[in-house]
C-alpha cells in the first residue's frame, strides 16, 4: 500500500496548509488585479505572491516547503538514500536562467538539505504534479525507494505571462471555471508538496492511501485539447480499471478547470463520456489561479484537506453553466462524507493524467 498526507501549501493565500485551508474554506481568493503586469504595461488579473522577494523565489519556495512538511514527518527521511525528492514545475526559475531554470535552484535545494539523492525534475506542462505524485507511487510500487517527496513550484514570469496574452488565453477578469461567461485563464504561482511512503508510521498525522493513475497523451493540438475528450476519457478509464475502482465509488472529483473555452469544454465531454458527470466536481483556479506544473499538487493537497474536514468547497467563479454537458459543480460550501476522490489534470499538447486517493 502507497500511504500520502503531510500535505503543505504556500500561496497568496498563506504561507503553511492552515492558513490555505482557512481561505479556501472562507471562499476566498488570491486573485487580484496587479498593474503594469502584462505587455506593454497592460494591468492584469494574477495569483501573486507578494510576500517574499522575487528574486530567487523559486529556490526560496523549495526550501520553505519541505521546512514545512518536515514538521508533520519523520524528519530523518528527507536525508535517507531511500527517499527520493520530485520537482514538479513547467518552467522553474526562468527569470533567474533562461538556458537552465532549474539547475541553480535544484542544486542549491538538494545541498541546503543535505539529500542522498539528486531530485528528479517533471516538466510536462500543466499536469506535471499529477504525473509526478504517480510517478513517485511507481518508484515505490517497484521498491526503488520507500518515500518519495513531491513539491509542485512555479513562479510567474515574463516569459510565461506574454506567452499565454499571445494566444489571447489570459481572462480580463478573475477566471471562472465552467462558467458560461469564463474567457481564459488568470495564471498563479504557488508551492505546495505531498509525502509519499510505504508505511504510514513516518506521518504524524492520518494519512491516506493512492493509487496510482495514468496518464494518456491525444496530442490533438500543441495548445488546444481534444474535441472528443480521448485522452482525458482513456486516463481516468486505465486508472480506475488497472485500480478495479468502479465509477460509483467516486464521491468527489478535482477537475482541472482553467477556466478557457475549450478546455473546460474538453472536461465536460470526456466526464459525460465516463458516465462521473453528475459526481461533485470543483476547479480550485479562482482561488489559486493557474498555477501550471504546481497546480496538480496543489489540488491534491487541498483535495486531501477536504477529505480530512469532509467538506465541499465550491467552485469559485461559477455561477452558470457553459459546457454542452452537464456537469455537478460545487456551487457552495457543503459538508459531505469524502472516502474516495479523483484528481485529473490536463495540458498542452494533449497530456492528461489522473489519480484516485482514498480513505483508510
């Protein structure tokens, strides 16, 4: 059994997983309008953190989190030649090295805390948190390691900014997922980490069990996904069989929901196809933003605090359905038995994921 939890968030909303939870819970959002942000000066809707300087930001996010998370494990793991540290990120510290985002801030991360083994990197878009939390359960299931650190961290750049105002993706408002009204994405930056172990004793908290997921790659478009939903459809479908989880055991899902036209679109389409359309769903954007390859552990953090308070949390933003499926989205705050939740993710080039966590 693949045991997860010591789950830590640092954002505009807070700086440890209390402080998240709290916000999210109040139905709060670290979205706000930051002048001179965009192309040519343009003012733009983000999920910015002001609180600490941004230079260096990336590193200075790393070691914060896992000083966080060291305090809910056994802390003699993080320098164990069987525990291994997995980055998530689309982009790392772009500003910092443009040719190598990540190895300064990597290097400087793995001395700081003295770790055994070089931190791996996953750089596939907007699901690389997901993909890195299965991987890191794969490393496990096979017994190359016993634990497995995952810390979703990206920061908001120039580079990634204009990119997205380029393709004409950024909303001009706070981003409303499934919203018949939605027109783009508000990008966030964040960090936030899972622990992954084969035994539960090294939480001082309860922890949970994952099962790892699937992902499959359509490669509809270079940004634009499928118009079928395949990919997002053939994940979930291999997770839940090679898992022999049936859909009616799903009480929750945690959508990507960034909130574009087609995307959201693609969600609804493949979800109506697996037949989990009415299931309980909710995107965590309007709270967070987009927040790239750290979403994926972000969600799941959040996703877990859920299940440990069983409690709904609505879907900001939304207030009027937009997709040609109906989809039971989270429209309030809602106390609701949680025992087993699906988190999906979806990106560029046609890449989904997803993953099932369950309770004890």
């Amino acid at each position: 059994m693949i045991y997860i939890g010591a789950e830590e968030i640092i954002s505009p909303l807070g700086q440890n997983m209390e402080e998240n939870f709290q916000a999210v819970c109040e139905n709060r959002s670290g979205v706000s309008l930051i002048p001179h942000a965009g192309f040519n000066d343009e003012s733009i809707h983000l999920s910015k953190i002001t609180s600490i300087p941004s230079q260096n930001k990336f590193e200075y996010l790393l070691i914060d989190i896992l000083e966080n998370v060291l305090k809910q494990i056994d802390p003699q793991i993080v320098s164990s030649k069987k525990t291994i540290v997995i980055v998530s990120s689309t982009k790392g510290d772009l500003d910092r090295n443009i040719s190598s985002p990540f190895t300064d801030s990597i290097a400087a991360f793995a001395k700081y805390f003295k770790l055994a083994n070089e931190p791996l990197v996953v750089s596939n878009a907007c699901i690389s948190g997901v993909l890195a939390i299965n991987a890191a359960g794969n490393f496990i299931k096979t017994g190359l390691y016993d634990h497995a650190i995952v810390i979703g961290c990206d920061v908001i750049s120039d580079f990634v900014l204009y990119g997205f105002q380029s393709l004409f993706a950024v909303s001009s408002t706070p981003c409303a997922p499934f919203d018949a009204n939605r027109n783009g994405i508000t990008l966030g930056e964040g960090c936030s980490a899972v622990v992954l172990s084969n035994s539960k004793e090294i939480f001082k908290k309860t922890s949970f069990q994952l099962f790892t997921g699937r992902s499959a790659n359509d490669a509809n478009h270079i940004s634009g996904p499928s118009r079928t939903g395949e990919g997002l459809f053939r994940s979930v479908k291999k997770t839940l069989e090679q898992n022999q989880i049936s859909v009616d055991e799903i009480d929750f899902i945690s959508a990507h929901g960034t909130a574009t036209i087609f995307n959201d679109e693609m969600e609804a389409i493949a979800f109506d196809r697996l037949e989990i359309n009415d299931k309980p769903l909710n995107s965590l954007k309007g709270y967070f933003g987009h927040t790239l390859g750290a979403a994926g552990v972000i969600e799941t953090a959040i996703s877990i605090q859920m299940m440990r308070n069983n409690l709904l949390v609505k879907s900001l933003g939304y207030k009027e359905s937009g997709t040609s499926k109906t989809l039971n989205i989270a429209t309030e705050n809602k106390s609701s038995e949680l025992n087993t939740i699906l988190k999906t993710a979806s990106g560029f080039g046609g890449c989904n994921a997803s993953l099932v966590i369950r309770k004890l």
